[in-house]
C-alpha cells in the first residue's frame, strides 16, 4: 500500500433466508393485483364478469372517477414494485410500500365511505380491484 492512499475494504453480506421467502410471495402475490388492474383496464366488463361479479359490481368499477383508478394503478403497482425493490435490498422498498398501503386506504374509503360499494361489494371484496 503506497502512502497517501487508503483501501477501502468492501464486503457484501448476504440477504437472510426469510427476506428471499417473503420477497418472493409478495411479488407472487401483488402480480395478482397487476393482473387484475390490466386485465380489467384491457377487458373491462368481460374480464370482470368472467371473474364472477355481478352486473351491479361491474357497474360500480366502470363509473369509478379516473382519479380512483389512478389510486387503484398506485396501490396495485406500488406494492408489485415495492416488493421486487424488497428482493433488490432497496431502501425505497419501504417508502413505496407505504405509498401503496396509502393508496389501498384510499380505495377502502371511496369504497366504504364515498360511495355505496360495500354494498355493491359485498364482505368478499376488501378493495376495489375485481
């Protein structure tokens, strides 16, 4: 080592186990919720009645305002991107998880506050996306 200079050491340490297991189901489990949302925005009512909802919930969705959607694309692609930042050891995984659980309140309150979705709804569906 030649005087002056100073090396810089790096080691990389390994992600736990249970960070790949948990990263791994909630990409699985929000690409559902990506699914849903571009099927929907792609097929509409066909998808959603395919899904089983009924024409009154399918109603419902389709006069959604389009501010509702774009909570519903921040929700669903949040929590998608959040948790591929979680398997890439971001920490921006945190602050978009927390945008997309904002998003997912929002959605429960258009749908159980500002409008009568629960009870178009009904107790099977806990946010709006089909």
């Amino acid at each position: 080592m030649e005087r002056g200079y100073a090396v810089a050491m790096t080691t990389t340490s390994r992600a736990p186990w249970h960070l790949w297991l948990v990263g791994v189901i909630a990409v699985l489990f929000n690409s559902i919720g990506v699914f849903d949302f571009v099927m929907a925005m792609a097929q509409g009512g066909k998808y959603m009645a395919s899904a089983g909802m009924t024409p009154e919930q399918i109603a419902h969705y389709q006069q959604m305002p389009a501010w509702m959607t774009a909570v519903w694309a921040i929700g669903v692609l949040g929590a998608f991107l959040a948790s591929i930042l979680l398997l890439l050891r971001r920490k921006l995984a945190f602050p978009v998880f927390v945008l997309s659980l904002a998003a997912f309140l929002i959605s429960l309150v258009y749908t159980y506050v500002l409008t009568n979705g629960g009870a178009i709804m009904g107790r099977q569906m806990a946010s709006p996306a089909p």
